[in-house]
C-alpha cells in the first residue's frame, strides 16, 4: 500500500481538510498504539496477493470491449496541475484527474442510458491479450456470458505491467449487462481459471444522469480466495454535477474487512473551475474500537501556481495532529504538530503515515474497482 504513494499521503495525511478547528470538546488524544495502527493499515495488502486480483488490477485501464479505454487517454489531457510538480502533493492529483475524466464522461452516460451495453457485434465474446497490439482483441473463444463478455488474465510481467509472454492464464473477467428495463447496469465477476474461486463479485449502477449530472453506484466484494476468510464488502457512490469548465464530483465509498474487524470509510469532493480546484478529504478507520480520522482540504490556483491548505487527525473525537501546507510549482513547506504536549514521536509519525498512503490507496482501490465499467458505460 506504501509504493510511491507513501510520500505524498505523509505530508497530507497531516494536510489535507481542516474544518472548523474551533473549541475541541474532547481533551487532545494519541493513538493507542501506533505499532498496531500500522501493522493493521499494511495488512490490508494481503488480501489481495492472489494472481487474478494482481491481473484485474493491473490491465483494469485496458478492459473496454469496443475502443481504447477513455479513462488514461482523458487523464493524460490534464496532466499537468501544481500538485504535479510537488512529490508530497502529486498523489492528490489523482482526485483532481479522476474528477476531471469523469466530468468529460457525463454525455456520455447519458448516452449510454438508452443504449445497449455492449454491441450486437461483441455480445458474447471473448477477448485474449494480443502481444502485437498490447491490448485485448475479441477471438473465436467460447464460454463468455450470453449478454456480456469475457477478458481472460494472465499472469503480469512485474517490468511492464502488461502480461507475462508467454502467457498464462490466471482466470478471467467478466462483464454482464444486467439492465433489464430499469438503470443501466453492469455485473462485475473475477474467477480463477474454470470458474472458481469468485474473486470479486460487484455491480456498478447509474442511478441517474443527464448531460450535466450523473450519479454512479457500485457494490459487492473482493476476496483473496476461497481458503481466506478475508473478505473485503464495499459499497460506494460517485455523483458529479455542472461541467468540464465548472464541476463538482463527490465519491464516497466504505470498506468492511469483518475478519480482521476494520473499517474504512473515505469521502472526497473535487469542485474545479477553469482557474482553482479544490479536494475536500474525510477519512475515517475504525479497528478495535479505535476510530482514526483525518480531515482537510486543499486548494489550488492554477493560475498562479499555488497551493495551501490544512488537514487535522483525530482519535476517538480527540485532536492528535494538525499541518499546514503551502506550496508552488517550485517550493512546498509542511509544517506539522501534536496536539498535546509531547509533539509526535517515530512512531506516531509512522502511523500518521501510514493513514495518509491509507486515503490515497483506498481511493486508487475504488477507482480501480470503478474503472472497467466506466469504460463500458462510458463508452
């Protein structure tokens, strides 16, 4: 969970949303054991170490059974912001891009809600890897599902990120049109090779939209396997409103790992205009009746290149930390403190940390999970 994304979630972990600081009614509080905090937050890796899950998650961005998936393409047309330019801050750029993607999607949806999910020509189909092309190409194959179609996965070469040549197969993933005469709707299935395990299971719905709003909505599960009773149950929405020019996009998305009693809630709102943007962060993580939170917002103006902004973090409703950040295309300063006398130790910073690659993570994790059928849905 920590990879490149850990530095950034560092500094913003304790910078990122303030609200309203006023008169705490809670005594400042410290975690009650930040080791464990830790350990707790990187356990979370585990769980998805099956191939099939590191194969999804990998060729996600390639799964769009009639053209190149929009989502990469759009991201890359709006690359370039001043959360860019800071190694602390670039993983928050990822919000501003999902929400940019999404707000250029919105016709798209709306379209999409009065036609069919996937062509007559590719109903049905299955698609293998092409090495020639590196991307899926519909086959002859047999066994994709009557109103949907089927992506095999392979097993990934670690250096490129596409899979291994040669191939071998590690399951498959499904796409199923469930629409009916109601909302759209896409049925999501990873399985081993043969069908079993089922390594997620989930539907993603438009629950409404126009040409100026949609409201996206997805649940299900992710598990390691059938010998793991791990088992990640999430449930999530996004809604975007206005345009590419003037947008708000919310995502709010919940994880439930009941085995090992942890639960995650992570809110975010981008509104962007053609000069500012600004991420508003609610992050909530409950273990062993501990509740951890972090909340903040940053703001940007792109025309000047600036960014600043403030995030506080609270154990159990008590203040534990706070940081400022202010920031432009060439300098950042992040200035943190503990709220109580004793500042923050190695330890405590740790886990600060490690809450902060947490909200980053969870984030890149919905996403991931929302990605293949956006690029059905908003094809």
């Amino acid at each position: 969970m920590r990879s490149f994304l850990r530095p950034a979630l560092a500094g913003l972990v304790l910078a990122a949303l303030t609200g309203a600081c006023g008169k705490e009614s809670i005594a400042p509080k410290s975690l009650a054991n930040p080791q464990a905090t830790t350990a707790q937050l990187a356990s979370l890796d585990t769980i998805f170490n099956a191939a099939p899950l590191r194969s999804f998650s990998a060729v996600s961005g390639s799964i769009q059974p009639t053209a190149p998936a929009p989502m990469p393409a759009l991201a890359l047309a709006a690359a370039v912001t001043p959360l860019t330019e800071s190694p602390e801050l670039r993983p928050y750029a990822r919000r501003i891009l999902g929400a940019r993607t999404f707000g250029r999607l919105l016709p798209q949806l709306s379209v999409r809600a009065m036609a069919a999910l996937f062509p007559v020509d590719v109903v049905g189909k299955t698609f293998e890897w092409d090495f020639a092309t590196e991307s899926y190409a519909a086959t002859a194959r047999a066994g994709a599902p009557s109103t949907g179609v089927r992506f095999i996965l392979y097993a990934i070469d670690p250096l490129t990120g596409y899979p291994a040549n040669p191939l071998v197969e590690v399951g498959y993933l499904d796409l199923i049109d469930e629409t009916g005469s109601g909302s759209p709707k896409l049925h999501v299935i990873v399985a081993g090779v043969g069908g079993t395990p089922v390594y997620v299971n989930y539907t993603v719905t438009i629950a409404s939209q126009s040409f100026t709003s949609a409201q996206i909505t997805t649940a299900g599960y992710i598990t390691n396997g059938a010998s793991s009773p791990d088992s990640v149950r999430f449930n999530g929405t996004v809604t975007a409103s206005g345009s590419q020019t003037n947008l708000t996009v919310t995502e709010d998305v919940s994880f439930d790992v009941n085995s090992r009693d942890i639960h995650v809630r992570n809110w975010q709102r981008v509104t962007l205009t053609q000069s500012t943007l600004s991420l508003k962060i609610s992050f909530r993580f409950e273990h062993g009746g501990e509740v951890v939170t972090l909340d903040g917002t940053l703001d940007v103006d792109e025309t000047t290149g600036t960014v600043s902004g403030t995030i506080t973090s609270k154990v159990d409703g008590g203040l534990f930390a706070t940081c400022t950040v202010d920031g432009t295309s060439t300098s950042f300063t992040l200035t943190c403190s503990g709220a109580d006398q004793d500042g923050l130790n190695a330890d405590e910073q740790e886990a600060l940390h490690n809450l902060g690659d947490a909200t980053e993570s969870i984030g890149a994790m919905f996403e991931g999970i929302l990605s293949p059928a956006i690029g059905v849905l908003g094809a």
